[in-house]
C-alpha cells in the first residue's frame, strides 16, 4: 500500500478495486477531482429550517452531498422553538462567531459564547435559542451528511 502511495508501483485493475471495497469508496472517486464551487455573499440562498426568529443561508453548494454548511443570524429571544426535535443527518457541529447561544440535548443545556463550538449527534433530540434579551447570535452550523429536507424561501 505504501508503495502505491508513493507512486513507485502500478497496481492492476483489480487490486484498485479491492482497495477501494476496502476503502469503502467507488473507484470512480480516485479519478474524479471535485469541482471547485464559489458562492458569493450576494448569491448564497436564503433557507429555512423553521424557528422563530432566524434568518438562514446556506453556504455550502446545494449540490454537496457530504455536508452542508448554514449561517444562521438569531435575533434576541429566537431559536428553535421550545419542542425537541431530531435530525437524520450523522454529525452537527455549530460555530459561535458572535453572542451567545443555548443548545439543549435532551436534559443537558450547554451554553457557548463567542468562539466556543459544539459537535453533537442531531440523532438526539434537541432544541437551541439566544438567551440574550438584547443582542443577535451569529452562528455557522455543519451537518453531515446533508439535511435533506431544508427549505428554500
């Protein structure tokens, strides 16, 4: 294997597919290179995933298959709601970049600020808002995979 990473043997279609079974990739994935997308501020689409008081965009490309990324702007006393809900993606993981935010995973509350960040299993039934009376959140939130039912408005 090392040896075919150093590019110093050249291995035969068959054992490019056994390394891939074992990789658990298609063997597609070893000659496609991903497109490079850019989504300019201007033109990134607004999403809702519901809430109140929450302004959305996704950030990523709605084509990505392996994640996708959300801004989200939470105005003072905004957030999911008060019911628990769950996701099927496999992974969450949200990013304060200003204010405060409180997630709620199941009975455990966890408060993060500015800088502070939370990976958690959307699995699990959860529910978030800015306990601030006074002051907007900025949040940047990732979902693995995608979320496949977000809203465009």
């Amino acid at each position: 294997m090392s040896q075919l990473e150093r590019d110093r043997v050249s291995p035969s279609v068959a054992s490019l597919i056994l390394v891939c079974e074992a990789l658990r990739i298609p063997v597609g994935a070893l000659f496609d290179s991903a497109p490079s997308q850019l989504i300019r501020r201007e033109n990134r689409p607004r999403i809702n995933f519901g809430g109140e008081r929450v302004t959305e965009w996704l950030i990523s490309p709605d084509s990505e298959k392996s994640f996708q990324a959300i801004e989200t702007i939470i105005e003072p006393g905004g957030g999911s709601g008060n019911e628990l809900f769950a996701l099927e993606s496999d992974a969450e993981w949200i990013y304060i970049i200003v204010g405060s935010f409180e997630m709620r995973i199941n009975d455990e509350i966890f408060t993060l600020n500015e800088g502070d960040s939370l990976t958690f299993s959307p699995r699990q039934l959860h529910s978030w808002r800015n306990p601030s009376p006074d002051n907007i959140t900025r949040a940047l939130w990732v979902l693995v995979p995608p979320e496949p039912d977000h809203v465009n408005t």
